[in-house]
C-alpha cells in the first residue's frame, strides 16, 4: 500500500482488521504523512544504512523508511498486526519483521551480523511511552556497534532527556556513549488515538562503546538521591572515601553533581 499514513488509509486499515488501538502497548499510530517525512529526513538515512524500527504498528513510518534505506528489520510485540502488516507493507522486499518483544532482543548480536552488510546501522521508532526509558537503556547498554537512535518519546522526556541541568543514571549512560539533542517537536494531533501530551523526537549519535559497569556504579549512586554521593556508596568499596579521593571528586557531593568523567573514574574500582 502506498501512503498508509494517510488517515484514510489508516482507517481503512483499522475497520477492515477490527483492530483498536491496544493500551497495553502503547499504541498511538502517526496519520499525518508530513511528520513522517520529516522524522525520516531527520535520520538521514541512505541505501547503505539498515534501521531497525521499534513497533511498526500498521507499517506507516515503516513504508517511508524502507524507500530511504537498505533494509528495515523491524520488532513488534503485537501479534495481532500480522494480518495487517501483510496487507500494508507485505509488498516491500526490504522490509523484515519479527514479532518479539524488543526488550528481549539480543541487540549487539543483531547488530554486529547487520554491519557485516551495512556501514551504518541505526534505531529509529515512535516509542510506546510506558517503556521509553527501558528501552532506551536496553539499547544502549546492549553495547551494539549502532551509530544512531531517533526516538519519538513525550515531549516533557524529550525536554528532560536534553536539560543540561537535570541528571538521572540513564542521562549519564547516554552521555557515556554520546550526544543528544531535541529535533522535532510533534502535536499530539497527528496520531490515532490522541495522546494526552505533545512529543518530540530525540537524536542520540553513538560515538563509544557502553562501560557496562557504569550501570552498576549509577544505580547504587542514585539509591537515594538527596544523599550524598559518599553515603550512596559506602557500602560498595572497601574504603570510599579513598576511592572518592583518588577520582578527585567531594564525598559531600549529591549524586546528580558529579560529572559523567567521575562516574567513569569510579568504574576502574570496580
Ligand atoms: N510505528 C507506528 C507508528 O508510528 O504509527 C506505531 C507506534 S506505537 C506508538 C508503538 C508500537 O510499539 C506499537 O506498534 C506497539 O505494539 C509496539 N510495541 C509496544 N511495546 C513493544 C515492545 N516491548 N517490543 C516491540 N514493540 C512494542
């Protein structure tokens, strides 16, 4: 099908297949073909690049994504949208989708056998919002050769996501890895069913390789926030208040004050 985006085409699609938008997964699909054109220039994605998309839903970002790139391998946890993903995008031979749920996707070994293929490898996906920031961390500390995520997330996420001044482990793991910026705000207008809040799509560039004992380090820092850093992880060295000494950084400090370089230096402690 061409356009699925199209709102008539998008309903012609639900009734045929009966289908009602599932709370579950989070499932506001994008009518408006515009946005999804413009959420597909901001990935610049060319022939040489394979993108896997998080839940294709009915296939409408999907489609406008496979007429850029070299092959779209997509997940999707909703077995009922087999039918009308056969009917929607069946046709496109660069298309490939499993239905599993992506938090169990074994991402660095998907992504290491596509770079044997593609010079580029990205993630881009309208995310359902109730796990946004799991799969965010799943992505990333998957550790995977990818070069990009694009994620259409709530937009007070977004503004969050992008605060220089707010903190949070999965901000620090981001950092630690690369860049992030806020591209696109969207109107809550442009999908069915209407979320209640805006969004906004979010661009994370992929420059290192994930330190997977950085999760470790962040979740115990941020036990309790309004802590200091020091009572936060007394119980985890055996002598923290050398250990904070010898990474220069101020046991008094509160977990949200210290710099990504200071997590890092706690790693090597580990
Ligand atoms: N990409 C479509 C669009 O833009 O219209 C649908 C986006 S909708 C916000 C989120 C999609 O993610 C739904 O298709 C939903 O079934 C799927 N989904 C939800 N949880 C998932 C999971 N854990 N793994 C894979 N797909 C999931």
């Amino acid at each position: 099908m061409k356009d699925i985006a199209k709102k008539s085409n998008t309903m012609y699609l639900l009734d045929k297949y009966q289908l009602k938008a599932s709370k579950k997964y989070g499932q506001n699909f994008l009518i408006d073909l515009n946005t999804i054109k413009k959420i597909v220039e901001i990935t610049h994605i060319d022939k040489q690049t394979c993108v896997i998309e998080i839940g294709p839903g009915i296939g409408a970002l999907t489609e406008q994504l496979s007429y850029r790139a070299g092959k779209v391998l997509c997940f999707e946890i909703d077995t009922r949208l087999k039918d009308v993903l056969k009917e929607s995008i069946g046709e496109f031979d660069n298309i490939e989708i499993i239905f599993q749920d992506f938090l169990t996707v074994d991402l660095k070994k998907v992504v290491d056998e596509l770079k044997q293929t593609y010079s580029k490898v990205c993630v881009v996906a309208n995310l359902p919002y109730y796990i946004t920031s799991d799969i965010i961390e799943h992505i990333i500390t998957s550790s995977p050769q990818l070069d990009s995520i694009h994620a259409m997330v709530q937009k007070e996420v977004a503004l969050k996501l992008t605060d220089e001044n707010y903190k949070s482990p999965l901000i620090y793991m981001i950092e630690s890895v690369g860049t992030i910026s806020l591209d696109m705000n969207v109107s809550r207008t442009v999908f069915s069913p209407a979320p209640h809040v805006d969004s906004a799509i979010i661009s994370i560039h992929i420059k290192r390789e994930y330190n997977q004992k950085l999760t470790y380090v962040l979740k115990c820092a941020f036990t309790q926030k309004r802590k200091t850093i020091y009572n936060n992880l007394k119980d985890i060295f055996d002598n923290t208040k050398d250990v904070l000494h010898q990474c220069g950084i101020d046991e008094k400090l509160r977990p949200e004050q210290l710099k990504i370089e200071d997590y890092i230096k706690l790693t090597q402690f580990i």
